[in-house]
C-alpha cells in the first residue's frame, strides 16, 4: 500500500475550492483542516456519550490531542483530514443503527460510508471491518434479516455512483497510481519488516494518546452498573473500529508484500482511546484531576514542538516540506506569464482585426483595372 493510499478527486472539488472562490483569500484553507478535526472529535463524543456518557467520552475524545495527526498535521487538509469526520460519523450512525434498528440512522451510515470513500478509497478497511462484524456477530447479524443493511447499500451505491463512473473513465487510475508508487517487497525478510514498521509506526503516534488514558486510569473508579449485553455489545463494535481496518491493512500489507503507509492508520486512531475506556474504565474524579494535568502539558508542548521543527528542521536536513513549497513564487510567476501570453494575444487579435478591416476595404473597392475600363468607356460615351 503506498503512503497516500487510493487517493480520489474530491478533497479540492469538496473542499478548499468553493471557500477560496467565496472569500477570495487563500489562507481560508488552513482552516479547513482545523474544522475537519474539530468536526470528527465531536461526532466521536457523540458516540462516546450514547455509550458511556459525556464525562467519560470526554476524556476519550480529549486524549486525541497527543495523536500526531489532530497536531502536527492539521494545518494540512487533504484527504486525510477530509475523512476524519465521515469516517466518525459511519461508526456513529451504525451504532445507533444497530442499537435501535431506526431507518434513518441506516441511510445515513451509508451515505457517510460513501462520503468515506469519495474522500480516499483507505476507507475500504473500514467498510471490510463494518461487514465482517454484522457478519459475525451474534448480536449484529440480526439486523440482516431487517430491511437496514439493505437500505443502507442502496444509499452508499446511490451517493457512491458518479465516483465509480469517474473510476470507469479514468481506467481505474488511482490505483494504477498506487501500484506505481507502492515499495515492493524484494527480500523475504520484508514480509515481516514491513507490518512491524507499518505497526510501530501507529503505536508511535498513539504514544501520547495511550499515555494520557493511562494517567486518567491511574486511579480507578469501580465498574459502573450496566447492563452486562449493552456493554458487551458496545466494547466489541467500537474495539472493531478501532482494531478493524488496522488488521485488515496489515492482513493486505502481508497477502502482498508492501508495506502500508503511516497515514492510512489516520482514520481509525481516532476510536482508540474510546475503545480503551470501554474495558478499562471508568474514570474517576481522581483520575480526571491527572488527566487534565496531562492533557495542558500535551496542549502546550505540541504547538511548541511543531514551531521547533518547522523552524530548525531545515537546518539539520535538507528533505523538502509541504510548509516549505514556493506557491507564492510560483503564482507569481504564473500570473506573469499569463499576463505576457495575454498581451501577445491581444497583439495577434489586433493585427488581424486590422488586416481583416483592410482586407475588407480592398474587396469593397473595385481593382484599378476596372476602375480605368470604366473611366475609358465613360470618356467615349460622352458626347464631344
């Protein structure tokens, strides 16, 4: 799997285009990621609150500040971050799906699953670990004999059918793009290298998130009473989202021996922390004092750290960056090159204007022969 994984043309057409043409500024876009994470965060309390209540999943959805990707990388918007809150708010409606067998909540888990994959084509591991879950479990399986899952196909296919036609179009180039780009295993070791980088690469940027969830469990609350099927059900469907799509990505990773990049694990992060308070917790008001102590360190030291690699990196290594690309150079030099071929234009359309008007003159006068053929005929019709 390459780093930017089955990339589609939506994140410019949905996202910082429209904004751009409306306010004529083009900073507007740096704050489209921002929103993006901002969006996904709340939709994940939201699912936090329908299972363990709003304090609880406030703690979940807080720890997500020391994941790399809700730091460092939103200033960026892409179709990573594009896909950060449809792919929260699948895992949400299918929940209430499941847990209240509403309609509603089935069309909308299909048209976020859509929005998932018009953002990036990753969301396969997610849409593979949903299916393999109402498959095998005993409670979710239910729902296949209801008119749900049905429905919910049927909307994901509606929403989902411009792209696949793009796809049909285009001769499937995304992932002819992917396959290009992708590492290829070369040696037998890299069979097993490639999952371990791809697997250390994750717990790497959870780090600070799992170090926070372990200050706010440092000190236990007992379990809360609930019901023992309602719990149950609820660990196993956020623990598949948290899980799902990392083993899937790893299971192909291994099947085809390349390795999967960083990113792709971006989306399904983001349920961990939830996923570790659902077994662990809860967490009590000792636990939320040490938590928040945690968390205003993590809030400082990661925009600290950010302006210390933008400003120093450059000096140890000369790896070029995204925040280092000369857009303002090259507009520069692309508006005035545009204008110059305007002028040009101007210059050509110009001269032929004038010649078509002369050449117009010359066929609105009669040639000098005829002209001196009249005048001959004139002077001898004449009478003397």
């Amino acid at each position: 799997m390459a780093a930017r994984l089955l990339e589609t043309p939506a994140a410019a057409v949905v996202g910082g285009r429209p904004r751009l043409s409306a306010t004529g500024e083009v900073h507007v876009v740096y704050l489209l990621g921002p929103l993006a994470a901002i969006a996904c965060i709340y939709v994940v309390w939201l699912l936090g609150r329908d299972i363990i209540g709003g304090f609880q999943s406030l703690i979940g959805v807080l720890a997500l500040e020391g994941i790399h990707f809700f730091n460092f990388s939103v200033p960026k918007f892409a179709h990573d971050q594009m896909q950060l809150p449809f792919w929260a708010l699948t895992g949400l409606f299918i929940y209430r799906a499941l847990a209240h067998q509403r309609i509603l909540d089935w069309l909308l888990a299909g048209v976020a699953l859509a929005l998932c994959f018009w953002s990036k084509y990753a969301a396969f591991a997610l849409a593979g670990s949903i299916g393999l879950f109402i498959l095998f479990d005993i409670r979710a399986r239910r729902a296949l004999a209801t008119l749900g899952p049905w429905l919910m196909a049927l909307a994901f296919l509606v929403v989902i059918a411009p792209n696949l036609n793009w796809l049909a179009e285009t001769g499937f180039m995304p992932f002819h793009y992917v396959d290009a780009r992708a590492k290829i295993a070369t040696h037998w070791y890299h069979v097993v290298t490639f999952p371990l980088q791809w697997t250390a690469s994750q717990l790497f940027f959870l780090a600070p998130a799992l170090g926070l969830i372990a200050l706010a469990l440092s000190h236990r609350a007992q379990p809360r009473a609930l019901p023992d099927e309602e719990i149950a059900f609820a660990r196993r469907y956020v623990t598949m989202l948290a899980l799902g799509p990392f083993a899937i990505t790893t299971l192909l990773a291994l099947t085809f021996g390349r390795p999967a990049g960083c990113d792709v694990g971006l989306s399904a992060v983001v349920l961990a922390p939830l996923a570790l308070l659902l077994w662990l917790g809860p967490v009590d008001s000792a636990g939320g004092r040490r938590f928040a102590t945690g968390f205003a360190v993590v809030f400082v030291a990661m925009p600290l750290a950010y302006a210390i690699v933008e400003v120093f990196e450059p000096l140890l290594r000369d790896r070029p960056k995204a925040t280092q690309f000369p857009g303002a150079a090259l507009g520069a030099d692309g508006h005035a090159e545009m204008a110059r071929e305007v002028r040009d234009a101007a210059r050509l359309c110009g001269r032929r204007r004038i010649r078509q008007q002369q050449y117009r003159r010359l066929l609105a006068r009669p040639p000098a022969r005829d002209r001196a053929c009249r005048g001959d005929a004139q002077s001898v019709d004449r009478p003397r």
